[in-house]
C-alpha cells in the first residue's frame, strides 16, 4: 500500500470569535518534562510530547499518521480505520485480539481506548494531543506499558462563538468541520457541539470493477455540557459519536499479477470483490469529568468512561483476482470504566496524589473466510481440480472479557530550591476470560491447512466455545529526579517498570492447545534537558533512553496459513531524541526535531539460550527519523497576513514484521524475496501556505503533503504474508 500526494483548498469559513493578537504562524512542539497540564493530576516527571489544538489546525493535523513526524520516537501506521499501529520508541502495538491488550494506551479525555478497532478517532475541535512516552504508571490506567497518546477536546465554556471549515482537493476530497458554543445559563451551563466530515476517492484503482482503495469516508459529532453550580465544582458530560465507511484497503500480492498487470505495490489492484469490500464502523462514546475543589491543598477528580464499537471490514487477502481468500473482520466491543483520584498540593515541598479505578471490557472479533477452493487448490499445486467446491466458508470467533481494578498514587517532594524527588506506584488485579469457538464449515470438503479437521479445510471446529480464565496481580512504578539547573535550563532522570499483562490464546488446530504466554516487563530509564537559548528565543530538549523488554509477546510463522503467539524473549531498545524551535524575528519560525532508536531482540534469552529473532529490529521502527521546517508571516498592512510552511520529513529503512528476512513467509513461498517486507529510507516534502484577514475571520489556505510524490508502502506481509 501506498501514499499518493494530496492536496486540498480550505476556506475556514467564518469564525464568530474574540478577535486576537497578530502572531507568526507556528508548528512548534512543547517538550514538558516535568508535571504534565493541571487535570491530569500528575506530578511524576516524565516527556511528554504537546500541542494545542490551534497548532494543530494551524499545521492541518487530521490524523494520527500526520501528528506522528512531529513527535520524535512516535510511528504511526494507518493501514486502515480499524488497523493502525501505534509505535513508541520502537514498540509497536496495533493486535486487534481482544484477549490480549496494547502496549501504546491510546485515551479520549482521560478514558481509555482498549478496542485496537476503536483506537484511530478523527482530530477535530481539540484543545491539545499529549504523547508520554515511556511507562506511565501514575497518569494513566494499566495499558500504558511503553507510553500513551491522549486527546483532549474543546469543552464547553462561558463564551458565544461559532467556526465553520470547508474545503476541497485532488481525489475528490471534501472536508468540512466547525463548532459552536454558547451559554445556557450565564455563569453556570455552558453547551458546544462540533463536527468534522471528512471524504475522498480512493488513490489506489481497483481494476476489477473500476472502483478505488485506501480512501476516506469519515463524519464525526461531539456534544459537550459543562455544568459550574459553584466555584469549587465543574461538571462536564461529553457525547461522542463517529462513523466510517471508506473503501477497501488496497492489498496487493507480491506473487500474483493482475491481468495485464504486474507485482508492483504502486500500480493498480485486482481484487475480486470490487466495491464490496470496505469498512463499516460505528463509535459511541459517553464520558463524564467531575473536578471538585475540596479545600485550599485537596481536589478530586472523577472520569467516567462508556464506549460502545461495532465495526466490519471486507478484506481481499490474498490481494489478486483469484478468489482465492476474501475474509470479513467483524468487531464488537463495550468497554465500562471508572477512575477517582484525590490530589494534594501543600503549596510548598509536598504535591501528591492517591487513587482508584475500574475497567470491565467485553469484546469479540470474528472472521469469516471465503474460497473459491477451485483456485485456491490451484494457487497452492498448480492442479486444477473442478469436484471442489466453488463456493466455501468457514467461520470463527475470538472472545475476550476483562474485568481489573487498581489503587495507585504518586509523590513529589522539593528537597532543595532546586532539586526536587519522586516515586509513583500502581498494584493491578485483573482477571481475563479467553474464548475461542470455529463453526462446521458450510460444506465439508478436503483439508488445506495444517490446522484443518473435523471436516474443515482451513481452521477444526470446536466442540463449543472453549475458554479459559487467567488471573493476575502486578506493579508499576517508577522513581525520579528534577533539578533546575537555572531558571532557564531543567535536567530530569526517571526509572520506571511496565508491563504487558499475560495473554491466554488457543492453537487454531484440532488440539485447540492453550496457549498463555508470560506478563511482559519492560524497565526504562531516562534521562533529559530542556531549556530555553537566546533570550528566549530558541526552545530546546533533549532526552535519552535505555528499556529492558523480558517474554517479549510476538508472533510467529509455523506453517503454511498458521501464525502462533510466541515469547519474543528479550529485547532491548536505546536512543535519544531532540526538538528545537528559534525564532529567527517576529516574522520567521524554524522548527526541527530528530530520533535515534536502536530496538531490537537480544541474543540470548532470560535462560541464556539463543534467540530466533537475534538481532532483529523491531516492526515498523526506523532507526533515524528528522523533521525540518519553516513558517514565514508576511503581514501587510490594511491587507491582511501571508504565510508560508515548508517541511521536510525523513525516515529511515523500517522492517514490516519482528522477523526481519521474512524467512517463514519464505519457506513457504520462495517467491516472496527474503529481507522483501521492508521499505527503505525516504523522504517527504510538504508545503503549506495562505492568507489571513486583518480582523482574522477569514482565512484560506492551501496545503500539498508529499509533493514530489514519493512511492514509500505502509506496511507489508501481515495476513497474506503467510
């Protein structure tokens, strides 16, 4: 799969807003490194990664794909609505099993998004994206084993405004987004609404019926109520709700050339089913904050979390006209949970923080697989043999049902005018039910898989839905340190303990093997500076890591169609990372920012015996990544404002699979080239410029990304692989 250049025209309608001071358009970044914004209630030092809603909207940040350049150590694959992979620092987390849980914790105004299905959420009318990196034991739930990205949107506030957003571009792009807010009762109900609708063609063709892949098909609400009875209370309850209907994702087979075709990922697609095949998702999302201000030194705050995700996907898998493996990925997942914390500030030495939470998720994922066994027999022997059945289907059903709860709390204490210590700690019981139930296929037939049987070709029934329960107590926690070096410069240090918790899984062959693997630990340390140059004027930081993985959770090709969850061992994962930002005058802005990650599988394991993927970079982990850019203000009096935005993002060769030559995919089909699932180092050049009003009510701009049209892939392998 590929990404195409895109441009598009947006008019920013109108805007019914405060008029504001004049400022040089920005795309800066804010490196925190110390207590993350006020409502997270967290006084633990850690980096973070921030920007406000405004500079999003100001750089035309729309997804989780565009953010991730921006953020040094952060890789974000969109492969499609409901399959991105979240990477931190060379950890990847992107399974949508709903019996295991991701090592990148993706939230929504402090609620956690545990569905993998439900976790790519459209951008819009934010008041800031924060990215932590590293464990988080403190500021979020459970799941934030190597890091966390969390959006925050726009509440409802005491104040009349409306903004409305058009636009139009290539591939028959139209977008449109606004909101509005106003005050129901003066000085204690305040209500917003917003919205983002977000359309265009596929850029990839679809030569089978002339439809197109990998497009965009997205409309999104968000209603927000902000109740203030008094000076010490605030209540929000927020609405969300989100649907996505875009068209296929674009698989292609690396083996098998359309008609007339080639192999090539860049040219178009045949994939039989034509415009049958895409995705369907619906999110609804209930949240609810409660901040209560309980004396001069205390305050509580309550998140409260319901989401409910019902998501399909038609997918071509073998990625040719053959119909040979079509599959429908369907999603349902209902997530409940529930957080209190009480936090103490002494207004001196001291700031603390004590708490509790809940989280119940039931989840499930089911497959139906579609053959035509004529060609799939054919694809595998070369024989064509017509008794086999034209039309076969089988299906299959993955259960999860997670039920946890935890006590947590942190501490900070100022033991100089400069030099100021923590320590943080979250105890976990969890209880996890796996289930796993493969129905008689509709017309029983010749086994094709290893794991065939019981009449099946591809994947034994079972008798029933077989599951299983695994229980777990843990900890996280972490230790640090901050020292101001002068009012201008601050260094911190952190160590900190995540962990993944264990995975119970069953073999899909006739034995349905249990299969649990391990509680994943991985031990940080960090250290940093930032600081401010120049009068202020340039803005810097700098941080450098080392983590320690142990039973590293993975997957492993077996057989011909058969993957299996396998202990990936140990692992390890180093680098540094550093934005800077100058301001050259009022009028000239120059950004950049740079990562070093070094993640790979150790060569021995914790028993001191050599390791399968020894020396094997991590998916999707680039070693070097830079970002370079520019914003240049050109006001003119009685006119208006004109202005510019040139960048420049680089990323360095990224393997597609943990095992990096691909020798199972191999060993099964010679033709795929070993070290072939990977994408070289390459570069992308994006231009942004527009015109601004003098009242700034207006505005239009326009905006190219990849403009030299650079051919790089999304990802490889997965599925088809084997």
């Amino acid at each position: 799969m590929r990404v195409p250049t895109r441009c598009l025209l947006a008019f920013p309608l109108f805007s019914l807003t405060a008029a504001y001071a004049e400022e040089p358009v920005t795309l800066d970044t804010v490196e925190v490194f110390g207590s993350l914004p006020a409502d997270f209630r967290l006084t633990r030092t850690t980096t973070v990664t921030s920007y406000n809603g405004t500079l999003l909207e100001t750089a035309g940040i729309d997804t989780y794909a565009e953010l991730a350049p921006l953020v040094p150590g952060l890789f974000i694959s969109e492969q499609s609505i409901l399959t991105t992979s979240y990477n931190v620092r060379g950890v990847t987390t992107d399974d949508t099993d709903p019996r295991v849980t991701q090592r990148v914790a993706a939230f929504q105004d402090g609620v956690f998004l545990a569905s993998a299905s439900g976790n790519n959420l459209a951008l819009f009318d934010l008041e800031r994206i924060d990215v932590l990196k590293g464990p988080q034991p403190a500021a979020f739930g459970r799941a934030a084993q190597i890091g966390a990205i969390n959006t925050v949107g726009n509440k409802a506030a005491n104040t009349t405004a409306t903004e409305i957003t058009a636009g139009f571009g290539d591939y028959n792009s139209r977008t449109a987004s606004g909101f509005t807010n106003l005050p129901v009762i003066d000085g204690k109900l305040f209500a917003r609404v917003a919205f983002t609708f977000d359309q265009a063609d596929g850029y990839v063709d679809n030569l089978a019926d002339g439809s197109d892949l990998q497009g965009r098909d997205t409309a999104a609400f968000r209603g927000s109520l902000r109740w203030q009875p008094s000076a010490e209370t605030t209540a929000d309850l927020i609405l969300n709700y989100q649907r996505d209907t875009p068209p296929g994702t674009a698989f292609k087979s690396m083996v098998i050339a359309p008609p007339g075709g080639n192999t090539s990922p860049y040219t178009p697609a045949n994939l039989n089913r034509g415009r049958e095949l895409g995705t369907d998702r619906e999110i609804f999302a209930v949240t609810g904050l409660v901040t209560r201000t309980l004396n001069e030194n205390w305050t509580l705050v309550s998140t409260t979390g319901w989401r409910d995700i019902d998501a399909r996907e038609e997918l071509d898998i073998d990625g040719s006209f053959f119909p040979a493996l079509d599959a429908g990925d369907y999603n349902r997942s209902r997530q409940l949970s529930q957080d209190v914390r009480f936090s103490y500030d002494s207004g001196d030495r001291l700031t603390a923080s004590i708490g509790a939470g809940a989280f119940w998720q039931k989840s499930s994922q089911s497959a139906r697989i579609l053959t035509n066994q004529q060609s799939l027999v054919f694809l595998f022997t070369g024989v064509f043999n017509p008794f086999l059945p034209a039309a076969y289907e089988e299906n299959y059903t993955k259960y999860g049902e997670t039920l946890a709860g935890d006590v947590f709390g942190d501490v900070n204490y100022k033991l100089t005018r400069r030099l100021t210590v923590g320590a943080s700690l979250r105890v976990t019981e969890e209880k996890f039910t796996s289930g796993y139930r493969s129905l008689p296929g509709s017309t029983p037939s010749i086994p094709i898989l290893p794991t065939a049987g019981g009449g099946n070709s591809l994947f034994a029934p079972t008798p029933g839905l077989i599951e299983a329960d695994t229980h777990a107590t843990s900890w996280v926690g972490g230790i640090n340190a901050n020292y101001e070096i002068t009012p201008q410069h601050n260094a911190y240090a952190s160590i900190s303990r995540g962990r993944r918790p264990p995975s119970t899984t069953f073999s899909q062959d006739p034995t349905f093997t249990q299969i649990t693997l391990e509680e994943e630990v991985v031990w940080n340390y960090e250290a940093g500076v930032k600081g401010y140059l120049a009068n202020r004027r340039i803005a810097y930081g700098v941080a450098a890591f080392l983590y320690d993985y142990n039973h590293f959770q993975t997957q492993q090709v077996v057989g011909l169609g058969v993957t299996t969850p396998t202990d990936g061992g140990r692992a390890r994962g180093q680098g540094f990372e550093t934005t800077l930002q100058g301001a050259v005058n009022d009028h000239l802005l120059l950004f950049g920012s740079y990562g070093f990650t070094d993640a790979e599988f150790a060569t021995l394991d914790e028993d001191g015996n050599p390791q399968a993927y020894a020396g094997n970079t991590f998916r999707l982990t680039a070693r070097h990544t830079l970002t370079l850019g520019a914003t240049l203000s050109l006001p003119v009096d009685g006119v208006g404002t004109f202005f510019v935005t040139p960048s420049w993002e680089y990323k360095s060769e990224q393997f597609f699979e943990d095992d990096n030559s691909n020798a199972g995919t191999t060993a099964i089909n010679p033709a795929v080239p070993l070290y072939s699932l990977r994408q070289g180092g390459y570069g992308l050049v994006n231009l942004r410029t527009g015109y601004r009003t003098p009242d700034n009510r207006w505005e239009v701009v326009f905006w190219v990304r990849n403009l030299l049209d650079k051919e790089y892939l999304i990802d490889a392998g997965n599925i088809g692989g084997n």
